[in-house]
C-alpha cells in the first residue's frame, strides 16, 4: 500500500514537473489553433499552417478534415474551433447568418474533374461516356459541397449533350461520399470506375488517377470561405491565421497546389 | 443472501447507487432522442423518402445476414460445443475476432479481400461477380461483424446440452445430422434464439464496415444507421434524430416479438420428454 502510494505521488510530481517545463519552454502563450478545413484542403492547410508557425513558433495547429456540411453541423452543435475554411459561400453564409463566425473571406475557388484509374476497366475516354449504362460512378453526396458542384456541373452539360444527360449518368452512381477524399480514394483503389473531384485533389494524386477536363462553360466554380469562429479563445491568433492564409504566402501555396485566386 | 446483519447497508446503497447511475447512462441518450423529436415528427419520418428506404435496406440486409449466420454458424457452433476436436478453443477464439475488430478494420478487410483488386477480385470477377457497392456487400459487412454474437451464443447454449441427451438419441439409431437436429437445436433453441437476436440487433447497428465496404447509396446500401450518419453531417439534425428514433423503435420492437415468440414457441413446440429433461439439466 505504502509503495504504491510513493509511486503515485512520484507520478504526479513528474506529471507536474513535465507540465511546468513545456508551458516554462514555450514562453507563457504556446497557442493551439483548431482548423475545421474541407477535405479538399487537406494537403495544404497543414504545409500553410508549417509556414504560419515558422513565422509565429508559439502558435500550433490542430486541423480536423471532414466535408464543409459536417464541419458546419459540428460548429452548430458547439465544436470548439478557432477557424472555419469550407468549399462552399453556402455554409459560409449559414453560419455567419446564425453568428456562428465572423464575416468570412473568399480565399480561393477551385473546380471540378473527372477522374478514372489508370487502368480505366469501364474504359471512359469521354464525357459522354459516362452514360453507359452499368459502370460504378462515386460522387459527393448531395450536401457535401463537392456532390452539390457535380450536380451543378451534370445539370449544365444537359445543354451540351441533351436533357436526359445528368439523369443518365446519375443511374450510375453506386455511392454517395461523405466527402471529396471518400471519393478519390475509391478511384485510386480502382474499386470505382469513375468520380468527380477538385481539379486540386487529381492534382495531388498525379499518376494515381487519369483526369479527364470538363467544358469550362459547364463548371461550376467552388468558392472558398475563411473565418474565425465566433467563439474561439484566441481570436487574434485565429485572426492572423486567416490573414495569412490570405496574404502573398499562403496565396502562394494555394496557387501551387492549383487553387484558382479567390476573384474568379 | 441476505443475512439479516444491518452493518452491511453500505454497499447495499452503493450497490444501489452504481445501478442507478448505469441506468441512467444507458436510458438518458435513448429517452433524449424521443424527448427531441415529437411523436408527429417520427410519423412525418416515417413518410420521409430517405428514412422509408434506409429502413427497406436495413430490414432486408439484416434478415438475410441473421439467416446466413444461422444456416453456417448453428452446425459449426454445434460441432465445436459436442466434440472434442483439436484446437476448438483456437477456432473459437478466431470465430469471435469481429467482436475485438473495429468496424473500420472489418471494412478495409472487406475490401483487401473482396474488392475489385482484392485476394479473391479477380476470381469473382472471372464470374461476373463485383461486391464492392452492391447490397451483398452490405449484407457481407453486417454478417462478418454480426456473426461472433451468434456464434459465440450458440456455442454456450450446445454445450449446456446434457450429452446424454445425445447420446440417447443415438443409442435409439439417431445419426448424427438427425441427434443435431431433432435434440440439438430444440433443446438448445433459447440460446440460439438469444444469440439470434444479439446478432440481429447488431446486424442493424452496423455502420463502419457497410460504409466503407458498400458505400452510401439511398435505397441500395444505405442502411439505417448510415441515413442518421448522412442526414447529421448534412445539418438536418432533426432528421437524423427522426431516423434515430425510428430505429429505436424499430429494434425495440423486434426484441420484444422475438421475446414472446420464445414464451409462445417453447410450450407449444417441445415434446414432453424434452421438457422434463431441460427442467432438470437447466435448474441452476
């Protein structure tokens, strides 16, 4: 009994002595700034957030990836967060309007592709071909930003190639992802035979998947919202974060990972 | 039990306190999904296109994976609870590995080994078969979570089995595919009935492995449980808490059936020797 009592309180002054040296360590304000961020951003933020710490070193990031709707369902439900940096002015708008953020700012668009494995089994060379009937087409479900642009595109190539266009190809979707990652991994895995993604997603895949253009007068164009949640604990950090993010550094990366700028 | 000495009223109390507490833990969440949601909301649910579908699917695929389990894991149960095979405590073991598995570790299985390019993809392929995204694929992903509850519950109730039982009825020129049958599973049928219903139960709770594995395709795979998933993330709260509610109800509701089916069915159907003789083999 007596020893194990000794061991608890060694443990406890060790546990007291760690926590007293980091805080001692990092000055008196090491900051961790929570990012919910679209899954399309999920390869950049944290390189952003690299940058940001190299020029801020008490400021670290936590980033939680998800689909902008589930990202906006958790800061509804009262998520602690910091920033807010969807692919949609949709959840955007309805999360400053129940003054959940602050008024957020565009900080890039990105657009849509279509992508096949390199080994193509249904064999789609064209657009038109996703008509055929009986080939396995994954996309974003409707909520998910992502789901809600393939719609926006499938709705306006019915111009280009008939009414029954988007109706045709739809019949061929077997899953509805939650977000645009869900997607792209089922094609690079070859389980799915096609799926539309972010232009900047088959970028970072390169050889993992074949992409295939879309008519840029049938795009949709995905405009990004930035802001700081209304109820961080550290606003000002938020806040600089998101400048950065909108500043000549982090437009810089967005813009090599193939963002378009937040004007178009 | 009770030995009349009063000192002993503390843990009695504490006793007391802990159950509270549990119950309360379990029964809060679940009685906060209907004070959430009014009784005309769950009707409007009721009506609602998403939820209708997801509970087509999920009533479909659950039945069909509780009955492959029952068809493959009632005679498997069966033979490791009355023989003495070699390394039955090993198959066991494996058998009950989905119960210790994430879900999601279930899934990404599911895929390595059924996929389009998993160990078997190219012989199913070889004969027109593709699971991945298809309701098999769902049906797959509820039976190999759901099969270790069954099985683990049959085993129990065939070794509670008096053996002489089955040896009587082999002595009187039984087989041992007819001893199974005709003594095995009538004497062992509450068990195999709980183990059933534990098994439905999760069957119907599935998420992480049918969502990998199958996808989420409203009317095809989408299935209870990933319907609350799809409307939560999509922002309609009050629709996921519908479903929820409805599922509640839902399973609820087939554990109490399956209940009184068991209180029905076992004086109805067993034969009398049979009666006396678990009365006696069953008085713990």
């Amino acid at each position: 009994m007596r020893v194990r009592r000794l061991v608890v309180g060694v443990m406890l002054v060790g546990l007291a002595a760690i926590g007293c040296s980091s805080s001692a360590e990092a000055g008196s304000s090491h900051v961790t700034l929570t990012v919910l961020a679209a899954s399309s951003l999920k390869n950049l933020f944290p390189k952003i957030g690299d940058q940001f710490t190299a020029a801020h070193p008490n400021v670290g990031f936590s980033f939680s990836f998800a689909g902008t709707d589930a990202l906006t369902a958790q800061i509804e439900q009262g998520a602690p967060a910091d920033v807010f940096a969807g692919a949609s002015k949709k959840y955007g708008d309805e999360l400053s309007s129940k003054g959940l953020i602050d008024v957020f700012s565009p900080f890039c668009t990105n657009s849509l592709v279509l992508v096949v494995p390199p080994s193509n089994p249904a064999g789609i060379q064209t657009l038109t071909d996703l008509t055929k009937p009986g080939f396995k087409l994954v996309i974003g479900s409707e909520t998910v930003p992502v789901g809600a642009y393939t719609r926006a595109v499938l709705t306006n190539l019915n111009a280009v190639y008939g009414s029954g266009f988007s109706a045709q190809v739809l019949a061929n979707v077997v899953s509805n992802e939650d977000n645009v990652e869900g997607v792209l991994t089922k094609v690079e895995s070859g389980e799915a035979d096609a799926g539309f993604v972010y232009v900047t997603d088959s970028k970072a895949a390169g050889a993992a998947v074949t992409t295939i253009m879309l008519p840029s007068n049938a795009q949709a164009v995905a405009t990004y919202p930035i802001a700081v949640v209304k109820s961080s604990a550290h606003a000002i950090d938020a806040q600089a974060f998101v400048a950065f993010v909108l500043g000549p550094t982090g437009q810089g990366l967005l813009a090599d990972a193939g963002f378009g700028p937040p004007a178009g | 039990m009770r030995t009349g000495r009063r000192g002993n009223v503390l843990p009695g109390v504490a006793a007391g306190v802990a159950a509270a507490l549990l119950i309360g833990f379990v029964l809060l969440p679940v009685l906060a999904i209907f004070l959430r949601v009014s009784p005309g909301r769950l009707v409007t649910a009721l009506h609602s296109r998403v939820a209708l579908d997801a509970l087509g699917v999920s009533v479909k695929t659950s039945l069909i994976a509780v009955a492959l389990i029952l068809v493959v894991g009632t005679p498997t149960a069966y033979v490791l609870a009355t023989t003495n095979l070699r390394g039955r405590g090993l198959i066991l073991s494996l058998l009950e590995l989905p119960l210790v598995l994430p879900p999601a570790v279930a899934g990404i299985g599911l895929f390595a080994a059924f996929g389009r390019f998993g160990l078997l993809g190219g012989a199913l392929r070889a004969v027109g078969v593709e699971i991945p995204f298809t309701q098999i694929a769902v049906v797959m992903a509820l039976a190999f979570v759901a099969s270790p509850f069954y099985v683990r519950q049959a085993h129990a109730a065939f070794a509670a089995v008096d053996p002489e039982l089955l040896g009587a009825a082999r002595t009187l020129g039984a087989g041992p595919g007819r001893a199974f049958w005709r003594v095995g599973v009538p004497v062992a049928r509450q068990g195999l009935s709980a183990g059933a219903t534990l098994a439905w139960a999760r069957a119907l709770g599935e998420f992480g492995a049918t969502i990998m594995f199958a996808g989420s395709l409203q009317g095809r795979t989408q299935t209870l449980p990933l319907a609350i998933y799809g409307e939560f993330s999509g922002g309609d709260l009050r629709g996921a808490l519908a479903i929820a509610a409805l599922l509640v109800v839902v399973s609820a509701g087939l554990l109490v059936g399956v209940r009184a089916m068991l209180r029905t069915g076992r004086a109805a159907l067993e034969p009398r020797w049979i009666r006396s003789s678990t009365l006696t083999s069953a008085s713990r």
